[in-house]
C-alpha cells in the first residue's frame, strides 16, 4: 500500500474534520450563543461546552494535517513549490495550519480565554462579537485556501 495515499486521505479527512468545525462553530453555533436572551456569562458557558467537546478534535485534526502534509512535501520532494508564485495554495495551506495550530494550542487556552472571560464578568457582549468576526475571517481564509489547493493539486495554477 501506497504510503504517500495513506497520507493523502489522512490529511483530507483531517481538514473535512477541522475546517468543518469551524464552519459549525462559525455558522450555527455562535449565531445561537448570541441570539439568545441571557446573560453573558450564561451565553459564553453554552459556547465553551460545546468548543470543550470540540478542541481536542480540532487539535488532533491539526496535528495530522501537518503530520501527513509534511510526509507529502518530502515524499513527493515538493520542496521547490515554495519558491513559485504558482503554487501560492501551498503558502496559504501552510499558513491556515499555521494560524489555527497556533490558536488551538497556544493562544485561546493562555490569552483569549482570559481575555472573554475578563469581558464577560463585566456583561460585555464584545468577545461575542470579536470571536463570531474571527472565526468568520478564519472560515473565509480557510474555504479559499481549500478550493485553491484543490484546484491547484489538479492543475489549475491560480496566480494572484
């Protein structure tokens, strides 16, 4: 079996998995949060049971999407890809997993959880508010980064 394949659909089903949380996360589940009438803090409590249940999943998704990209880069030696224009899908899938690797592992548990938490003691609607304009920039970047990676692995060169 081929290795490199394996690899292939790990990394696809991984980014199904991440990407597809967000998309949930940004499209129902913080519209939700924020539509309701309640306090703040009983509103963030919903929110942070539900991304409890997801993170890990997110951070196991990340970790195997890098995990299997990079066996791809070197197994396929697409080392050179990263000096042309060409393959910009390639710089932007590294970013996207750059970004959300970051924020899942470093930033939401040490900064932004104490930061809407500070807010939200004060009845502060803005980390609703901050976190759905987020996370809606973040699915935005991530949808472009997927069609333009799958377009481009068959060919389709989009240059900026």
């Amino acid at each position: 079996m081929d290795g490199a394949a394996i690899a292939r659909a790990i990394h696809v089903a991984a980014v199904v998995v991440w990407i597809g949380g967000v998309a949930m996360a940004t499209t129902v589940i913080l519209p939700l949060v924020r539509s309701r009438e309640q306090p703040i803090g009983k509103r963030l409590a919903l929110f942070e049971s539900v991304e409890r249940r997801f993170v890990w999943q997110a951070r196991i998704a990340t970790i195997l999407v890098g995990l299997s990209g990079f066996y791809m880069v070197d197994h396929y030696d697409l080392w050179s890809r990263f000096y042309s224009i060409e393959f910009w899908w390639m710089h932007a899938m590294v970013g996207v997993w750059l970004i959300f690797t970051i924020l899942l592992f470093i930033a939401e548990p040490l900064i932004v959880h104490r930061w809407v938490h500070a807010h939200a003691i004060a009845g502060n609607e803005i980390p609703l508010s901050v976190l759905q304009w987020a996370h809606w920039a973040l699915l935005l970047v991530s949808l472009i980064t997927v069609l333009a990676a799958v377009a481009g692995s068959h060919g389709m060169y989009l240059v900026p």
